[in-house]
C-alpha cells in the first residue's frame, strides 16, 4: 500500500500547531528554562527542530547541496546537535519561533511536490519521503514532550502517536546499530493500546518476543522521553527485553535518555 503522504502532513500540521501552542504564551525567561534532555534549554529544542526542518527542506529540494552541508558541518564538528544549540542561542524568542514556524511552512510546502520515489538523503542512510515526514512528526512530538515536561503540561495525543510508534517500531535494528551492537535475528511483535482504546499492532502475533502496552509510554519510551521502569509496558522474551533498555527512535548517537523515578508515572 502506498504511504499516504497528505495524511503525515496533516499528521504533522497538526502535532506543529500543539507545539505552537505550548510556546506561544510563554514568557521570554521560560525560553531559557532547563529541559529534561542535559544541558538543553526549552530555547534549544526549538532552534533543533528549526534547523532540521531547513535540512530536511535542503535534502529533498536540492540534495547534492545537503549532502554538501553535512559533510562540511561533519568536518567542523562531531557533535553537531550540540553546535546547533550553541550557535542559535543569541535569537531572541520571538526571532526563534518565527523562524521555527517559517522553516515549518517551508519544509511542508517542500513534502508537497517531492517525488515519493526520491530517495531523501540524512545523516544516516538515505530515506524514502514518506520515511522522513514521519521522522518530522517523531522529532516534534518528542521536543514538544520536552516543552511540555518543562512547565508541567500533560498534552493530549494527536493522531500522530501512531507515526511515532511506527518509526520507533522500525528503528529497531538503528537501536542496537547505535551502540555498536549486531541487531538480533529474530522480530519482535508489538501491540499498542491507542489513546481511542483500539489497537495499533506490528509483527506476527504468535513471534515468542513481544512488547505490548499503552502507545504513549511505548512512544516515550522509544523516543527516550521516559524510561522503561516508569512505564507499565509489559515485555516477553530476551530480544523485547533488550530492545527496550536501548530503543531510539531517532538517528544518530545514543541519547542520555531518563532515569528510573524521574517522572511519575
């Protein structure tokens, strides 16, 4: 079946104008409030999600060009999320959601006329267009997370839970790649509780190695917003069981997660 890329989009728009909505009332001294991710700001989550909207723009419009870009910025640095944050934090608030909700407006309109049969270039292996739209939506809904967290907010998912499990789902095998592991053989089968009360599920249900569970701590957990022990997933077999103490969703270096205890449950 074809992905449907108008749905991630609207998926996308929607979990945007969540994010808009927590920063907007915010007063300027909120913006440099500390976040649960180390040593980020709630000002650092949004210059992140503003610079790799403008990457993902430059990768599917004109890709020789990134792949340009990310070998130059690779070379200068190697730990560019960390440059990224660095670099931005003389913008203003208001200079800083502007240009989170212009480069957004931009990178949407780029998803629009992308061929869904380029592939997207990234920091790690190439991606398909709809694969990176969803990335989009896992991205934004897990520093929204972070904002929220922040001042205490407890959000309402949006449709778009269920791309964030898909990715977390899929990024099975780049959990263990991340940390120099050989990914397991064997598959493991995933049932999730949407927040409707129906039923999200990958995987062959009679495979021995399950995770089944509510969808947003599965979604926290993979994002490396909570940590397993915060949540009531329940886990069967040895390669679940892994997966889950390691599971990211995102590319890149392993995040230094959250500890056991750090928010209730």
């Amino acid at each position: 079946m074809p992905v449907d890329l108008a749905r991630l989009a609207d998926d996308l728009r929607a979990e945007t104008a969540q994010l808009v909505m927590l920063l907007t009332p915010l007063e300027p001294r909120d913006w440099a409030a500390p976040t649960a991710a180390p040593g980020w700001s709630v000002h650092d989550q949004v210059t992140h999600l503003a610079y790799f909207d403008g990457a993902t723009t430059t990768a599917l419009l004109d890709p020789d060009r990134f792949v340009t870009e990310r070998d130059e910025a690779r070379v200068d640095t190697d730990d560019l999320t960390g440059m990224i944050a660095a670099r931005y934090r003389n913008l203003s608030p208001a200079e800083t959601l502007t240009w989170f909700e212009e480069a957004r407006r931009e990178m949407l309109a780029a998803f629009s006329v992308a061929d869904p049969a380029q592939p997207v270039p990234w920091y790690g292996p190439s991606m398909s267009v709809g694969a990176a739209l969803t990335a989009r939506i896992m991205e934004t809904w897990a520093h929204g997370q972070d904002v929220a967290d922040t001042f205490g907010i407890t959000r309402a998912p949006t449709a778009s839970l269920r791309q964030v499990a898909h990715i977390g789902v899929r990024a099975l095998a780049n959990s263990f790649r991340a940390r120099g592991l050989d990914p397991p053989d064997a598959e493991v089968h995933v049932a999730l509780r949407a927040p409707d009360g129906s039923e999200w599920a990958w995987g062959d249900p009679s495979l021995p190695d399950r995770v089944t569970g509510d969808a947003l701590e599965f979604c926290l957990v993979v994002t490396q917003r909570r940590h397993l022990a915060d949540t009531s997933l329940h886990l069967e077999g040895p390669v679940a069981r892994r997966w889950m103490t390691i599971a990211q969703a995102f590319a890149g270096a392993p995040g230094a997660g959250r500890v056991p205890g750090q928010f209730e449950r």
